[in-house]
C-alpha cells in the first residue's frame, strides 16, 4: 500500500510539472485569437477586486469577460431611481486597458430582483416602462463598451412553455420582443442573445428557443445569436451529435451561438480524482469541439476562472473542482484539453 502510495504521489508530481510547464509557454488567449475565436470566463466582483492572481489569469488567458453578477437587475438597479455601475465600470475599464471583449449579463430574468420590484403589483403600462428604462440605462450606459448582451436569460421551462415570472404574468408574452428592440435603440452596435440552460441537445425546449428566435428574426426582431449555458456534470451523458445539429440550424437561419456559461461538475463521481478530472476534461473538450464544427459557435465561455472561487460548492453544499484552474491557480487537464482543441480546429 505505501508502494503505490509513493507511486501515485510521483504521478501527480509529473503530471503537475508537465502542466506547469506546458502552461508556461501557452495561453488560450494566444490560440483562440488568431483566428478570432473568444474565450472567456465570467467575473466576480470580490476576487477581481481583492485578488491580483485572479486579474493576472484573466488577462493572459481571455480575450473576452462576462459580467457574472453586477449587470443584474437588483445589483445594478438596487433602487427605483438609481443605478450603481461603480463595479461593472471597473470590470469595463480592466477590458478596454487588456483588449478584450465584455458580455452583459442579463437585462432580463425572473432572478435577482430589487424588492422594491417584487414586494408590490403593478400595471401592465407601469412595468413596462420600468423594463424599457432600465434596460434603455443600462445598456445605453455601456453603448460602444459592451460588444453583446444576453438580453433575456431563462424564459422557458423544460417542456417548452414560457416560465410564468414577473414579466410574462404583468406585460405578455411580447416582454421578449420589446426587450430586444428596446437594448438596440439604447445600442445599435450591441450583439443581442437570448440565454439559457439544458437547450443544447433537441428536445422540447430547444426547440420552442429555436422556434422562438427564428419567429423574432422572421419578423425583424434584432436579435443575434442564442447562448448555451451548457452547466455539466461528468455524470450526465451529452449527445454531441444532436448539439452540433442544434448549432448548425442556428447557423441555416443567421444566427450566432455561444456556450456562455460552462463549467462541468465533478462531485457526482465516485471514481478517483484524477480520472474524474480526466472526465472533465473530455468533457470540455468535446462540447468545445461541438462549437467549432459550426461557423455560428464564436465564443466559448467557463462560468468562472478558478475552482476557488466557483458558485457549485455553495450552491450544492458539497466540494467541487468544476473549473479550468483549481484552487491555487494551476491549470487542470481540463486547461490543456480545451488549449488541444482550439490548436485542432482553428487553422
């Protein structure tokens, strides 16, 4: 047993000065931008504010960031009357200063609303003005700045109905379209996308957001792409093949897609951390491979920089490591998997 205790810990010793090494002369900033693909990761407030390790990964690693939190409506609209972008203004700033791109996240949802939203009734004509001028604000607030917003975030259900919230209950269903006409007279420049999870393979809900979205551009409608969460787990079984399918029909109708939120979860395994980190690994690799088989896939984003600072363990309650840094900063396999990936497909 102390036998192949000593060899396993020599393993993990190679493996981690492979990896330090590998990473040392590699960025997937470096791979993806020369063939102007995006790769990003979304931001918190705290790590990017308190810790310089975190801001060095970004910059040297991604060429585009998500907004994780700040853009939200309770977050940046915390009172009737004002807004607070002190934070996503930094968040702006450190991307116009690094040359990268910043991704909105989200004009509309059914979550994080302010209570002096949610704690009393209002009119059709009353909400609908307060939805026009908070995201005629905020998206003309960062008009040139902010290269695409995700403008609706999770308005289905599973079986393909729109999820009653807030918006659909008060204005309609046409709450969808209004929001992306109103974001692109604040933004004209502006990509728009409709965000959501579990819609990458076929199934009932992907198709009402495809029937959706090609219904909105049929009429006119600016919106520019779909986005695909893609939250995973190395338990769940993906059909890659019905993904690409689902990318490529976007692609037949002129719309972009991305995957805009992923991040693959390791906590439902029981084999050892080292084969589930391969797991993950393949995992990310072969949902990436999925979006570069279609010219509508142009970005691909981890929910998160490093393990350390993930939303899953709180969430879930258990301890995770689903990202592409771990706790301390140092790439995983996952890392080199989606850097093998990008070298593959973009010639």
């Amino acid at each position: 047993m102390i036998k192949k205790s000593i060899i396993s810990s020599c393993v993990l010793v190679s493996l981690f000065f492979l990896f330090k090494s590998f990473y040392e002369k590699n960025s997937l900033r470096e791979i993806s931008s020369k063939s102007n693909f995006n790769v990003g990761a979304s931001v918190l407030a705290s790590p990017f504010l308190e810790d310089e390790q975190y801001k060095n990964i970004l910059k040297r690693d991604f060429n585009l960031i998500t907004i994780e939190n700040d853009l939200k409506f309770a977050k940046v609209h915390p009172q009737r009357d004002s807004y607070n972008f002190v934070i996503p203004d930094l968040m702006v700033k450190f991307a116009k200063e690094n040359n990268m791109k910043v991704r909105g996240h989200t004009l509309v949802w059914h979550a994080t609303l302010p209570d002096w939203l949610t704690d009393r009734k209002y009119s059709k004509e009353e909400l609908t003005n307060i939805l026009k001028n908070h995201i005629q604000t905020v998206v003309g607030h960062y008009k040139g700045k902010i290269y695409a917003w995700d403008v609706v975030n999770e308005a289905y259900n599973d079986d393909g109905t729109l999820r009653e919230n807030i918006w659909l209950q008060t204005i309609g269903p046409e709450y969808i379209e209004l929001a992306f006409r109103w974001a692109h007279e604040a933004d004209p420049d502006a990509l728009l996308f409709y965000n959501d999870y579990s819609n990458e393979e076929i199934n009932k809900k992907s198709n009402a957001i495809f029937n959706m979205a090609k219904s909105l551009k049929e009429q006119g409608v600016p919106i520019d792409g779909v986005g695909f969460q893609m939250h995973s787990s190395i338990t769940y079984k993906k059909n890659y093949e019905q993904i690409k399918e689902n990318f490529k029909r976007y692609e037949n109708i002129g719309l972009k897609t991305q995957i805009t939120e992923m991040d693959v979860k390791i906590q439902h395994s029981n084999k050892p951390n080292q084969e589930r980190l391969q797991d993950q690994a393949k995992m990310y690799s072969e949902t990436l491979n999925a979006c570069l088989a279609s010219s509508s896939c142009n970005a691909f984003i981890t929910w998160g920089v490093t393990d350390k600072y993930s939303w899953i363990p709180d969430y879930t309650g258990k301890e995770d490591a689903p990202l592409l840094f771990d706790t301390d900063y140092k790439p995983k396999p996952s890392y080199k998997a989606v850097y093998r990936a990008l070298q593959k497909n973009l010639k």
